[in-house]
C-alpha cells in the first residue's frame, strides 16, 4: 500500500501541476495551505485561495477544496502522508472557481460536498481559460450533495461544525466554526493580503455588517479565504477598506458627483500598495455607487419639507384675535447636560513612555506622522478634539510622537503610508501592531479597541 501510494503521488507530481504546497498548523489539529496574493493565472495554476483540513477522530474535513483537481490530489496525498485517514466532509465557504473545483477529486474518494445554496454545478467555469492545461487536467463541476440555505449544525465523530449563511439574503459565501477548536474559517468575508472585491452583487452595508458579526463571535484564530493572518488584525484590512469606500463614496455622492466622476476621484491612498489595488479599486468604487446612491435618495425624499412663511399666514396669524389664542403653558427650563470633558492626550518621549508603560501596565502608542501630510493633520486633529478617542488613549495607552521626515524611529519601525500607529509591549519591547493610512474616526476607534483586547489577551495590559 506504502508502495502505491508513492507511486500515486509521483506520478500526480510528473504529470500534473506542481502547487509546491505546505501544510501550515494553526490550531490544534487544523492545517492550511496558504494561497498567493494574486489572480489566477498560467504560473500559479489557480492557487490564490487557502484551503484548509481538520483532522477528527476518524477523517478529515476539508474547508474550501482549491482550483483544480490536481491541486486537491497533491493536497490530499500530503495528509495521508501525515496520517493515513478518509476526507468525510468537503465545506465550501464560496462558489468562487477557485473554492471548489476540486470537488471532484474529493468526491471520487468519497467525501460529501456541502457548499453555498448559490453553487451552481451546470455553469460555465471561468478559470480553465486563465490557468494553463496541465493545471486544469480532469477539472470539471460536480453537484454538492448538500446545499446549505440557512445556518447548520452537523456532527462529525462527536465534532461540531457550524456553518453559517452570513449575510442572509446572499447565497454565494459562508462561514464554518469549529468550536472545541476555536477556529473560524471566514472564507471571502475577510481579505487581509488584498483589496477586497465588491463582485456578484455582494452589497458593501451588508459585508460590513457580517464582519461587526464575525468580530463579535469567540474564537481565537481565524482564516480567510486570502492571506495568512490569523488573530484579530486579520480583520482589520477588510474592515478599513470598506468602511472608508462607503464614508468616501457617500461623500462623492453628497457632493453631487456623478458615477464616473466618483470613480476618477475616489481614490484611497493608505491602500494604494494593496495587491490588486489597481484591479479592484475602480470596480468597487463603481459597485458602491450603485449601492449608495440609491439610498440617499430615499433618505433625501423621506425629509420633511421646510415650513414656508408666506405673507398670507402671518396676516392670518396678526389678525386672530388675542382671546382665541391659547395660553402658553410655563415649563420649567431643563437642566443643562453636564458635558464631560476629558483631558488632551499627553505625549512622552519613547523611553519615558516605556517605563511608565511598563509601570502602568499600559500599551506604548507610537504616532508616526511626516512632513505635508494632510491625513496626519486630520488624525491630529481627532486626537485632539474627540472625547471619545482621548478618554480611550489616556485610559489605556501612553502617546509618543514621532516624525519620520526627521526622527529615526525604533524597533528597526519602517512605515511606507503616513499616518502611521505602532503598537508596542512595552516589557520585552516588540511592535505587536502597524496600522498605516488613518482616515475615519471610527476606523480609529475600532483600531484602539483592538490594541485594548490584543493587550489584554496578551497580558501586557492591565484588565
């Protein structure tokens, strides 16, 4: 058996494309290949996705089973060269090309297919004309033995499995959780190598939304479909990226600018350096328009019209005579709200702010501004200003300012994008977070929760 098992896997690596793929371990017993930051194309053979495993009591359940037969081949012989065990389930999270063409090789070794409720086994594939003929060898559609249209629970050798249909009214992505392994797989919900793409319709409110849900889930790891990140700045990327679009775009749209012009003129300079940027960018920006605009006009035809005053009424109002008229009731004048102030953030030197970090058990936060940097003033100028931001900064972190046209930064910090904020462990002092490009208080806000709770779960900062 040892023999022709060998045989299997020489030949699949003779005769087909070669994925020179790794098995990395994320948790307990759960393995990804990690695919590139790229499009599919002849050299990379479709593997721009990652595809996942977990090992159970008796089998494997493979997440997303990649771009080609031959791929789900060469990942198959590498588990059984780990341990020799049957694939039980397949759980597609997209009906992307790449997530499940290599369904077949899966179902041939007698796993069940589980995919979105918008898999669509009849239709065209897209990529057999972007990769070369080696790769696509044997590749074809196969029906899912189970199409999953609402969240499920199945039970896999006393395992539980949740898929979820995240956003409910869409029926191409899902989202699997293993929780005796703290894992989630959030497939194409989450991009944190790459722009995001708006595609198949997919509405921008409501992806931002499904990711407030999925931050609000328990795990501790989590896998996209693109990129290798894995705790909560894995978020993050996605996250910026759609909540700035949808404030610039409904900016454009206030300002009265038509489609085309939105286009030409939404650009987002923090993400410029994203791959894929110049590929998605426009469409999404166009995608978004197509959302939006739609809605501000119903917000602009619900308000109430402005009460105009016309000579007539107030002649009416100055001939009705004064007994008709109603006496005025004599409230008494409410109380002014006592609004809080909070004290402007202080800023130390980086050793000052190391000690009393490590004294205080608070995070060391390095502002990274330059020279004629626009969005560095608009960041300084939340800082300043914002309640809300100050009292989260003076509660748990310690400020330090630094300008990288001038002052060499420490820790070997190198930032491309200004405004730039280090995250640092101030015992064994390490950068625990770069976070580039600020644009919105709210992208802010969310980025100093997630330092709190990194610095919590890590134990560098005081509960």
């Amino acid at each position: 058996m040892r023999y022709l098992l060998s045989l299997f896997f020489f030949t699949a690596s003779i005769f087909g494309f070669n994925y020179h793929l790794t098995p990395y371990n994320i948790a307990d017993n759960v393995y990804c290949y990690f695919g590139l930051g790229d499009e599919p194309n002849r050299i990379n053979g479709g593997n721009i996705v990652n595809s996942c495993y977990v090992e159970i009591k008796d089998g494997y359940v493979v997440i997303d089973s990649g771009p080609s037969y031959s791929y789900a081949q060469q990942a198959y012989m590498l588990m059984q060269q780990k341990k020799r065990l049957p694939v039980k389930y397949v759980i597609n999270t997209s009906t992307d090309d790449v997530h499940i063409l290599g369904n077949g090789f899966y179902k041939e070794q007698g796993a069940t297919i589980l995919a979105p409720k918008g898999y669509d086994a009849q239709r065209k594939t897209i990529i057999d004309n972007l990769i070369s003929e080696d790769a696509f060898i044997n590749t074809h559609l196969i029906p899912a033995d189970r199409s999953i249209v609402k969240d499920t629970t199945i039970k896999c050798c006393s395992m539980k499995i949740t898929i979820d249909k995240i956003i409910e009214d869409d029926d191409n992505y899902l989202t699997v959780f293993i929780p005796s392994r703290n894992v989630l797989f959030a497939g194409d919900m989450i991009y944190n190598n790459r722009i995001p793409a708006l595609k198949k319709g997919r509405s921008l409110i409501k992806w931002l939304k499904a990711l407030k849900e999925i931050e609000r889930q328990s795990w501790e790891r989590v896998i996209s479909a693109h990129g290798v990140k894995s705790r909560y700045a894995a978020l993050r990327n996605t996250q910026s990226y759609l909540t700035i679009l949808k404030e610039r775009v409904m900016e454009s749209i206030q300002h009265g600018l038509s489609k085309e012009e939105t286009i030409q003129q939404v650009e987002l300079l923090p993400f410029i350096e994203e791959r894929l940027y110049d590929v998605w960018h426009k469409k999404n920006v166009a995608n978004a328009y197509d959302e939006l605009y739609p809605l501000y006009l119903k917000e602009q035809s619900a308000l109430p019209l402005a009460p105009q005053a016309t000579q007539q009424s107030k002649k009416t109002k100055t001939d009705t005579p004064k007994h008709s008229r109603p006496k005025k009731e004599t409230q008494p004048h409410p109380k002014p709200k006592k609004h809080h102030y909070e004290p402007n953030i202080r800023y130390y030197s980086y050793h000052q702010a190391l000690k009393k970090a490590q004294r205080e058990k608070r995070i060391v936060l390095l502002k990274v501004r330059s020279d004629n940097c626009p969005f560095c003033d608009k960041l300084d100028g939340l800082l300043k200003h914002d309640n809300q931001i100050k009292r989260l900064i003076n509660k748990h972190y310690i400020m330090v300012q630094m300008n990288s046209s001038r002052d060499e930064l420490p820790l070997n910090i190198h930032v491309a994008v200004t405004p730039s904020l280090a995250f640092i462990r101030p015992n064994n002092p390490k950068v625990e977070m770069l976070i580039s490009g600020i644009e919105s208080r709210q992208e802010l806000i969310n980025v100093l929760k997630e330092g709190i709770e990194d610095g919590k779960r890590g134990g560098y900062l005081k509960p």
